[in-house]
C-alpha cells in the first residue's frame, strides 16, 4: 500500500498538467456533488431529536464524493498532498510538487465553483420552500465562525481521515472494496464537522451567491433574515476559512499520513535489497 501511495504520487506529479488540470476539474466537481447530496440530508434536520443521526447520515452520503474521485482516478488537492512521499523519496523535484499541487487546486476550485453555478441556475435552492438553502446559508455561516487555529487544525483532522480512505483504498482489489474502504472515514470527518478546503470551495460560495442574491420571497419562505449573515464575505472566506483549512489538509494529509508512513517503509522497515526496485530519481 505504502508503495503505490508513493507510485501514486509520482505518476501525479510527472504527469501532463493538462490532464491534472481535466482530472482536477472533475474531482471539485465530484466532491461538490457529494456536498448537494449531504444538504439534501440535512433539510428538516433541526427538527430531528437525535442531532448525531443526520450528520451520520449526511457524512456517508457525502463520502459519494470522494468514492467517484477514486473510482475515476480524478485528481484532488486534499489527497495530491501525498505527493509529499514521492518527493522525500526524491522521485520528484520540489517544482514538481507545488506545480501539480496549484494546478490540481486551482482546477478544483473551478470544478466546485461549476456545479455551484449549475445548483445556483437549477434553482435547487428553492428546495422545502427555502429549506434546501436555508442547510446552505447555515452550514457556510457556521464555517466562517472558527478562529484561524481551529479552522487550521479541523483542516488537519480533515484531511487525516480523507488521506486514510484513499490510503486504505488501495488495499481494494475490487470496486466494492474501494467503496467500502472509503466511506467510514469519510462519514466520520463530515459527521464531526472537519474542514475539508474544496468541498468548501463548493458550499461557501453558493452561500455566499445565495445571500447576495436571494429575493424577498426566499427569505419569508425559509424564515431567515438576511441580516444575520453579514460576516458571510468573500474576505472572510477566503482568509478565515479557506487559507486556515488549506494549509491543516497539507499537514494532515500529506505530513500526518504521507511522510508518517514513508518514514514507517523506508526507516522503521526498509525493504531489503532483493525487493527493492529501481526508481527513477529527480
């Protein structure tokens, strides 16, 4: 597993930029569906008893997202982090690394930001008389109330759990097994509440669309007033939650479980002459 973790990562970070930057677009993509589905969810959710029940429920609809990112081999920030192995290994430059990670994360924000566009025109926010963006306008208010550490290190819990589904989706022989291995570690960060950078590429933005457009009869509808989502800014998202939450997924992802395992089979347990194979090195 930790070989082709590594093998992973190299393959990434020397390929095309063209095709990361395709792959990425599908994977912001993916992972903002997953989003629609987790906010469909939640609707009528504050009316429920037991609160754990529907975050357990919207974290393992949610993990669709990430299931189609592996099944399809698309390419998504949170888990290129891991290219971190293929670098302390020397397969790859530094250049290497940080060119594929700005175009994987640029890519994604744009594929995040399309199905925004296409929820935003559907008109999917209407949904339960305003309910569906009533889900919208709270969940993106609540991310933005974080201090800068604590969006940091909900990023870096984050991006642990997501790093451990792709990791230990490569124990998968099969698609159920891919599946299976995904799914519980990605229900486990959405039901705690981790931050996880592009999935909020997707929802801060469509709430932030959803407040700066919405007319009169939304708000009756869905008992809000908008005043109470001033704080609810393009600055406030970007700086407070998106920078924070960006840079906790690298440290997760890519230190936590990248260089800890690569530390584990390449130091702790080094392979030994007859298995190791020649690679090439930057």
């Amino acid at each position: 597993m930790a070989q082709a973790a590594e093998d992973a990562a190299y393959a990434k970070a020397t390929g095309k930029p063209l095709k990361s930057f395709l792959l990425g677009l599908t994977a912001g993509g993916y992972i903002a569906l997953g989003f629609v589905f987790y906010i469909t969810s939640q609707v009528g959710a504050s009316s429920v008893a037991w609160s754990g029940g529907p975050r357990i429920l919207g974290g393992i609809v949610f993990a669709t997202g990430l299931v189609l990112v592996v099944l399809t081999g698309a390419e998504l920030f949170t888990s290129s982090t891991l290219t971190l192995t293929a670098r302390a290994s020397g397969r790859i430059t530094w250049g290497q690394l940080l060119g594929n990670w700005g175009t994987v994360y640029v890519a994604n924000f744009l594929g995040a930001l399309t199905i925004v566009a296409l929820v935003y025109v559907a008109g999917t926010w209407h949904n339960a008389h305003g309910g569906w963006g009533a889900v919208v306008l709270n969940t993106s208010q609540a991310k933005l109330q974080h201090t800068f550490l604590q969006a940091f290190t909900l990023g870096v819990l984050c991006n642990l759990m997501v790093c451990l589904a792709v990791w230990a989706g490569y124990s998968g022989r099969t698609t159920t097994d891919k599946i299976l291995a995904v799914t519980m570690p990605i229900a486990l960060f959405v039901a705690a509440g981790f931050e996880h950078s592009v999935a909020n590429m997707f929802m801060v933005p469509l709430g932030l669309l959803i407040k700066e457009t919405a007319g009169a009869d939304f708000w009756r509808d869905a008992g809000l007033n908008q005043a109470n989502y001033a704080d609810l800014t393009w600055p406030d998202f970007l700086l407070h939650n998106l920078a924070p939450v960006t840079l906790g997924n690298i440290v997760g992802g890519g230190i936590m479980i990248g260089i800890f395992y690569w530390t584990i089979f390449h130091y702790v347990e080094k392979p030994s002459p007859e298995s190791e194979q020649q690679v090439p090195r930057a």
